[in-house]
C-alpha cells in the first residue's frame, strides 16, 4: 500500500474534490445537501475558505482520496478562537489511517493559528440505516472530541428524519481576559 501525502487544496482541486462530496450527497445522509453543487459553486467555497483557514487534501498514487477544511465557528468576532471542521474520504479510502491523518495536519495548523476550540456538526441516525451510521461520530470520539449536544429530527432527507450531534475538542489553552483583548486569530498562510 502506498502512503497518503497531505498538501493544501488548490482552486484546481476543486472538480476532484467535488467527485467524493458528490458521493455523499447523493448516496448518503452524511451530508444534509439534496443537490450536488455545481462545480463553480464548489470552486467558490473552496476560496472563500483559504481565504481564512486551512483547506487540505489527502492524496494517495497521484488522485484526491479524501480532504479535511476548517470554517468559521458561528461567524461573529468573539468566536474567532472556535473552528468548525469537515472532513470527507472517497468510500474505499476509510479505515486506512487518512482521516487521522489529515485530521492530526489540520489540527496543527489551526493551532498555529491560534485556535483553541475545534467542533464538528455530524448527522445522526434515531437508528443507523443504510444511508447513515454513527461511524462518524466514533471516529470524531477517536480523534479525541466529546458530543456537546444533539439537535432532535433536524434534518430530513431520503423520506426520513436524522438527528444532527455538535462534538467539540479543546486544542488550545484559554487565557484570561486581559492576554486575549490585544490577540486576533490569524488567516492561514502557506
């Protein structure tokens, strides 16, 4: 088996990266979108995110197999110290060590930056189901995230109705108020 790199996405990646999100909207309830997006849109929201934050792929014998990206955490100032993560893998690529991977580079990054709390808005099946499982969840629990909350039958899709979870890790140390009244997160730079 050869080994995973990891590099920042580029706007080039985009139609590669589009394929594996595509996977989980149309064939799964990991994702709450209905539609695919098209790729121009994809191309945006992937430039609206470097602009900010760390947008990374996962590649393995030359071909995108899964990526990872952090987003602003509720969007207002005082929640700059907060990152929400997404990470999603092509289907053959799980369990082979890649979303750990990409997770543990992501993580770094954003420290570096200055990020002290990570969350992630997982769907959750009332009972697993052939389009979605607790698997994401588990992993998130691996990576060292505790569940903070649950969102009863918020999302609906397939003719039937899901739960969405918040998990949360600490990454950072949390200073008093007069250490961080100066302090602004920084933008990634690679």
């Amino acid at each position: 088996m050869s080994s995973v790199q990891i590099r920042p996405a580029e706007i080039s990646d985009a139609e590669n990266i589009l394929a594996i999100y595509g996977y989980y909207v149309e064939h799964t309830a990991i994702s709450f979108e209905y539609d695919v997006p098209t790729l121009a849109e994809f191309q945006g929201r992937i430039m609206k995110t470097l602009a900010k934050y760390p947008y990374l792929v996962a590649v393995r014998d030359g071909k995108i197999v899964g990526y990872t990206y952090a987003g602003a955490f509720v969007g207002r100032a005082a929640y700059d110290w907060s990152a929400e993560l997404t990470i999603y893998l092509s289907p053959e690529e799980k369990r082979r060590g890649t979303g750990r991977k990409l997770y543990e580079t992501i993580e770094t990054k954003l420290a570096d930056m200055g990020i002290r709390n990570l969350y992630a808005c997982i769907g959750d099946p009332l009972a697993e189901d052939e389009y979605l499982t607790r698997n994401s969840e588990k992993f998130h629990a691996h990576m060292g995230f505790i569940k903070v909350g649950t969102f009863h039958k918020c999302g609906y899709k397939f003719g039937r109705w899901y739960n969405m979870i918040w998990m949360e890790k600490i990454i950072g140390e949390h200073e008093s108020d007069h250490q961080m009244a100066s302090g602004k997160v920084e933008s990634v730079q690679e």
